[in-house]
C-alpha cells in the first residue's frame, strides 16, 4: 500500500491494524475460555492459573516492556497475600477492602523498593531487589502476626459488598476473573499508551531516551510501582481463594518461578507470560505425584523453550504469523 499524496508505504500502518485485530480476537477467544472453564476444569486450579498469570503480567510490563530484571518480585505477591489475610481475617474487613488493602501494601513496598533500586543498573539493580525480597521474607519469619512458618490459616473469604458469599466456588471465581481482566487490560493500555512507548525507549537505549529530554528514573520508578501493584492484585486475590498465606509465595524462588513463566510464554510479549503461567502451574498441578522430580522438568522444559523458542512460545507463534509467505 502507497500514500498517494506522500509516495510513502503504509505497510507498517496496516501491519499494527492486523497486529491489534488478532490481540482483540485472541482476548475475546480467552475471555470465552474463562468464562465457560469452570464447567469442566476445577474451578480452584483456573483461579490459581489467573493469579499467576497476573503475577507473570505485571513481572513482564517491568522485563518485557523496561528491561528491568526483578529478582525479587515475590515480595510484592507474599506481602499483600499477608496483607489480605490478616484484613480479612483479624480485622473482619470484607473481601473487596481485603483485596485493596493487600494491594496497597504491595504499592507502598514498590515505592520504596523502586526508590533504592532504581538507582543501579543492570545486575546491581537485579541483586538490589533480591536483598530486599529477602528482608520482607525474613520479616515475614519473624512478625507475631505473620503467622511465622504457619502462615495465615483458615482466612476468611466473606462476603462480597456484604451480598455475595464468596464461599461458593463460582462466586470467587467471578471475583478472581474481574480481577485477572482488570489487571491485563490495565497492563494492555500501559503499554499501547505513551508511557509505555517511553518505557519501550528507555529498554532499547536509557541513554538517547536521557537526551531527548525524559526523566528516566522517574519512568522507571513509575512502572516499578505499577508492576508491584498488580503483583499486589494477585497475591491479595490468592490469599482469599486458597484462604492461606503462607512463606511460600515471599520465598525468592516465587521471583524465579515469575520470571520461568514470562521467558516460557514469551518475553515482552501481551500474551506470553498468561501461557506461561498456564503451563508452570499445569505442570505443578499434574506432575506433583513425582516430588522433586517436578523441578527437574520445568528445568528440562526451560533448556528447551531457550534453544528451539528463543522469543517464548507466542513470540514464536507471532513471528511465524508475521513471517511473510
């Protein structure tokens, strides 16, 4: 296609159109999924697999889309899963304040972590977040609160603006699923918008985005902050549907399991870390008959989405789409 009056091509404006009608016919054919998943699938593995995929959402707006590698993401997920917790189930607040309580928590972290890390690059801002991920683990150890190595139990799930008793299976599915949808368009929207664009530029070259005038570390502060609010979103959702928060979703290995979901799925991809996180916790769930085998396998299936999907599965399948015949 030609522009008539300034001979130039439009085949990058006709590439973004087809780019954007398979995104939205790929999100109505998931949102189809999930809302009929529950009539054959156990409605608690789907809400697992959303709070995940969120989480894996939110880590790759700040990898995928900043170039800001995390390892210590799991923070943001465990403290507002406490967070939750402890609101719903000592305070007695109802599960949507819970749920904004726990998210937060995960945001005040995320501005005070982002402001000592961002100030390092590189594999120093990299070991910055993992030092500080281990402090909150520690912290959570050691609060009289936090439960120690119990964790918070038997969490109340309560009921939805005092209507809506989420002790039914399908009702917390319908929460998690607005939840899940909230945060991924929120994510979609960040990054087709001029912030994202900007963060796009400072994840190719932080040093021309300095000299066409952007305040980077401001930029990255911000996605920062957002990526541990949604981080936030999932970790508080997760603690009303397994009514549990426990070390495990703090432990520094949560940061790595994020980070296996988003390179499987596909790395600065829309798409990519939500079938990512399908697979990982598929695996978990179904393959947990073999103990500590489990890790041998992910590990095996990592090895192998490095050498033959180097872009992640759906970075794979959309290159393959936009491959010319």
């Amino acid at each position: 296609m030609i522009d008539v009056a300034g001979g130039k091509p439009l085949a990058p404006v006709s590439r973004m159109a087809d780019d954007l009608r398979i995104q939205r016919a790929v999100f109505l054919a998931m949102l189809a999924f999930l809302l009929v998943a529950p009539t054959f699938i156990y409605p608690v593995f789907m809400m697992k697999v959303m709070c995940f995929a969120l989480f894996a959402c939110a880590f790759n707006l700040l990898l995928g889309f900043g170039g800001l590698l995390s390892f210590g993401h799991a923070m943001f997920l465990g403290s507002a899963g406490y967070a939750s917790a402890h609101a719903a189930k000592i305070w007695g607040l109802t599960p949507e304040l819970a749920i904004l309580f726990g998210i937060a928590v995960a945001l005040v972290l995320g501005f005070v972590a982002g402001l000592l890390a961002i100030r390092r690059q590189g594999i120093y801002f990299t070991m910055i977040t993992l030092a500080l991920a281990q402090m909150v683990y520690f912290f959570a150890l050691q609060a009289p609160f936090t439960g120690g190595e119990d964790g918070i139990q038997a969490v109340t799930r309560g009921k939805l603006f005092g209507m809506i008793d989420l002790s039914q299976p399908l009702a917390m599915y319908g929460v998690v699923l607005v939840v899940f949808l909230a945060g991924f368009l929120l994510i979609y929207r960040v990054v087709h918008s001029p912030f994202g664009q900007v963060l796009k530029a400072i994840r190719e070259n932080e040093n021309r985005a300095i000299s066409l005038g952007y305040d980077t570390d401001r930029y990255k502060l911000m996605a920062f902050v957002l990526s541990a609010g949604l981080a936030g979103a999932a970790g508080a959702t997760k603690a009303l549907v397994f009514q549990l928060a426990s070390l495990t979703d703090v432990y520094w290995t949560m940061s790595g399991e994020v980070v296996l979901m988003t390179l499987v799925g596909g790395l600065g991809t829309i798409f990519g870390p939500i079938v990512g996180a399908a697979i990982i916790i598929t695996m978990q769930n179904y393959l947990a008959h073999l103990g500590a085998w489990v890790t041998v396998v992910q590990g095996t299936i990592f090895v192998i989405c490095v050498l033959a999907f180097r872009r992640g599965i759906v970075g794979e399948i959309a290159n393959w789409i936009k491959r010319p015949l």
